[in-house]
C-alpha cells in the first residue's frame, strides 16, 4: 500500500514539474478509494452487492449458504447472528479464526456496505443501517 502511494506522489510530482507546458497536471493516480483510512483498498468494488460478490461469496457462496469442504464456511443467509451490526462489523474488520480480517483490505464504506447487504439480504430483514463512521469507530 505504502508503494502504491509513494509511487502515486512520485508520478504527481514529476508531472508537476512539467505542468508548464503540459497543460493542466493530471490527477495523481489514487487508487481504488482512499482517505477514509489513510489507505487504498485494493478491492475495486462499489457496492455492497458487488463487495459481496468479489470478496465473501468466494467461501460463503454466491447465495450464502455457506460450504462445508476443506473448512466449514457458516450461512449466513437467514443468519440471526447478524442482528447485531456490530457483530458482521467485527467479523469483517477483524476476522475470527478461518475468517479473515478484512479490515486493512475493505475501506469504511466498503464495509458498511457489504455488510449492509448483507443484513437485507439472503432471508435476513435487518433494516437498520450501518455508517461508515460506524466502522471507523469499531476499528
Ligand atoms: C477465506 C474465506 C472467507 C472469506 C473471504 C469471508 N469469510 Fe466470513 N467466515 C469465514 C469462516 C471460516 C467463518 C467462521 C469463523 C469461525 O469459525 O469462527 C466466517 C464467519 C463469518 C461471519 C460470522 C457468522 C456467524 O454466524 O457467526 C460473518 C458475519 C461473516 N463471516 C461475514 C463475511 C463477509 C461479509 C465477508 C466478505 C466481506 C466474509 N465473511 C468473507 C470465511 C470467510
């Protein structure tokens, strides 16, 4: 991540020191979505359905179910340990076990959408939503 940044400044400044001729200096290269943490997050997705899709549904399955295989992956569809947000927050910040902690790879509102969906998703009803300032809080 550091690399990605330093290189993004170094490119920033080169061009800037030949904005003169070049017109206005192109935006420096910021990655997918940084700032909310300091960070880029190298998940390209926007959206909870798409977060999803790119990042969980590889061990929980496309339709949350969940697998049993090489490890157990829990359900979580119509799953009432999402009740809780801060629950699936924690999960995804932090990992627990064979769950991978997220949090230096999702940024705040990648994780309050995924987890947004998440809970309004697969059978579950949960309607109240998590904010990104939220996540920030609990990480
Ligand atoms: C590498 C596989 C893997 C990925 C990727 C993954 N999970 Fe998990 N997840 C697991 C495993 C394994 C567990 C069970 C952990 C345990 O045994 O305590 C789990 C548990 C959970 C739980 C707790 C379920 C419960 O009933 O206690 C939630 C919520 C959850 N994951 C959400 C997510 C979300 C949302 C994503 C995507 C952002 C995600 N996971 C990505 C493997 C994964």
């Amino acid at each position: 991540m550091k690399t990605l940044l330093f290189a993004a400044l170094a490119a920033f400044t080169a061009t800037a020191a030949f904005a003169d001729n070049a017109g206005p200096a192109p935006k420096p290269q910021t990655g997918h979505r940084g700032n909310s943490n300091g960070f880029f997050s190298p998940f390209p997705f926007d959206g909870g359905e798409a977060i999803y899709k790119g990042v969980c549904a590889g061990c929980h399955m496309p339709d949350a179910k969940g697998a049993v295989g090489a490890g157990a992956y829990p359900a979580l569809a119509k799953n009432e340990n999402l009740e809780t947000a801060a629950y699936p927050v924690a999960m995804v910040l932090k990992g627990q076990k064979a769950m991978p902690g997220l949090g230096m790879q999702l940024d705040d509102q990648q994780v309050a959408d995924v987890v947004n969906y998440v809970r309004t998703h697969f059978g579950n009803k949960y309607r109240d939503k998590v904010k990104p300032e939220d996540v920030k809080a609990a990480r």
